[in-house]
C-alpha cells in the first residue's frame, strides 16, 4: 500500500511539470512569414557590381541600415540554438529577395539573394549555441516570403 501511495504522491508532484511543457522537446525546423513593403533593388545591383569589380564574395543583403523599412515590415526573426548544429534555410519568395544570419551581436555570418523565380534560395551554416537573427529583405518582388528552417545536431 505504501508504494502505491509514493508513487501517487510522484505523480501528482511531476504532473503539472510534464503538463506545462517543461519537458517538451524544442522544434528543430519551422517557417516564418517575413513582410517587406519597402523594395530596393538598388541594394542588390550595387552588390552584383561589387562582386563583379572585385570578386568579393556578398556576405549581406539585409543588414544594417542600407534596406529601408516600413512600420509594417516584419524583416527579423531570432533563432536560439541550445547545441552545435548545422542551420539549413530555404527562402521562397516571388521576386528577389535576400536573407542573412547575423549573430546576436549583429556579425554577419551568411547571406544569399533568390533572384531565379520559383528556385529557393538556401543557406548552410554550422552555428554554435547562442541566439542568432535571421534577416530576410525585399530587394525586388512581391512583399512577402517564407523562410523554411531546419536545425540538425552535430555528432562529437
């Protein structure tokens, strides 16, 4: 009879633990909508004739102050990473746009542009725990995309 009532007693205790989701496994993947109303393809062409002048690689589309913004706009997302992982992300998109990760800090660590329609834009980036912002702008297109995320740990 005791050991039924301890075990009653532990699960009465863990119940409202296990029911508020505190041991609820986080999402490794998921999509967000991003909204820009406030196109700028001139972005865009100065980067192309940067890479074409120099041959630097084009490491940012969205950050910082060159892409204008609206009070409608929603241009980032932020991302918390509990372990090393690698971050896949897909932008689909009718026009151009372009999506960045930036560290919390604002430290770019990869950009792309979709300018094929109908052809995703992906980006593959080995993150390490921390909080990580995801920046997607319109730099010629309709005035909203979907970014589609999908963390997968990696092995030690």
């Amino acid at each position: 009879m005791k050991r039924v009532v301890i075990a009653g007693a532990v699960v009465a205790a863990i119940a409202p633990v296990l029911a508020s989701g505190a041991f609820a496994a986080t999402t490794p993947g998921g999509s967000w909508s991003f909204t820009d109303y406030t196109a700028d393809p001139g972005s865009l062409a100065a980067d192309s004739a940067f890479h074409v002048a120099t041959g630097a690689n084009i490491s940012s589309y969205c950050h910082g102050s060159r892409v204008p913004t609206a009070p409608q706009d929603v241009n980032t997302y932020r991302l918390k990473v509990a372990k090393a992982s690698q971050l896949n992300l897909s932008l689909s998109s009718t026009g151009v746009w372009g999506v960045d990760i930036d560290t919390a800090g604002g430290t770019v660590l990869a950009g792309t542009a979709a300018t094929k329609p109908a052809t995703p834009a992906t980006l593959n980036v080995v993150v390490q725990p921390g909080t990580y912002v995801i920046n997607a702008c319109n730099l010629g297109g309709a005035p909203t995309a979907n970014v589609n995320y999908q963390l997968t740990a990696l092995r030690k």
